[in-house]
C-alpha cells in the first residue's frame, strides 16, 4: 500500500492547506458516484483518501505517519488453541 502522502499526492512537507486541497481534489476524482463504472474500487480508493487525510491532517498523527511513511499492518486475529476431548482421559491436579 502506498503511503498516506503518496495517496495525496502530496510531498511531507506540504501545508495544512496543501493537505486540505489535496484531499478535496482526490475525494471528487474518487467518489462512487463520479465513478458509476468502477463503483467499488471507486469506493475503495475513496476510503483510502478519507484515511490518508484524517491521519495526515491530525498534527500528532501526521508526526507518527512521517516516521512510518506506510499506514501499519492489521492487527493478527487472536490466536485460538482447540484440544481434543477424551483423548488424554480425566486430568487431575493435586
């Protein structure tokens, strides 16, 4: 995945306001509705720019996005152990 300033088209150092243009101007080239014919990767990149913008626009975040260009990976779902029943017979701990 491209970073957040990549996705706006934008470079680090770019102001607030070039952030706020840059934004609008990628939000109108990918919303859905401007995009009958692509309406879902329309949707997806529209998501990404939403994204990129509200971590790029909070000063704190944008900090953080600066030291890590690329948006973190997800969370690994929680690791579930399954045993088998019956298998060991009755345990007992004294």
């Amino acid at each position: 995945m491209a970073s957040y300033y990549e996705i706006l088209d934008v470079p680090p150092s770019a102001s607030a306001d070039d952030i706020k243009k840059a934004y609008r101007r990628k939000a109108l080239q990918w919303h859905p509705d401007k995009n009958p014919d692509n309406k879902e990767f329309a949707e997806k990149k529209f998501k990404e720019v939403a994204e990129a913008y509200e971590v790029l626009s909070d000063r704190k975040a944008r900090d953080r996005a600066g030291q890590h260009p690329s948006p973190p990976l997800p969370a690994p779902p929680p690791h579930t152990h399954t045993f088998p029943t019956g298998t060991l017979g009755p345990c007992s701990f004294k």
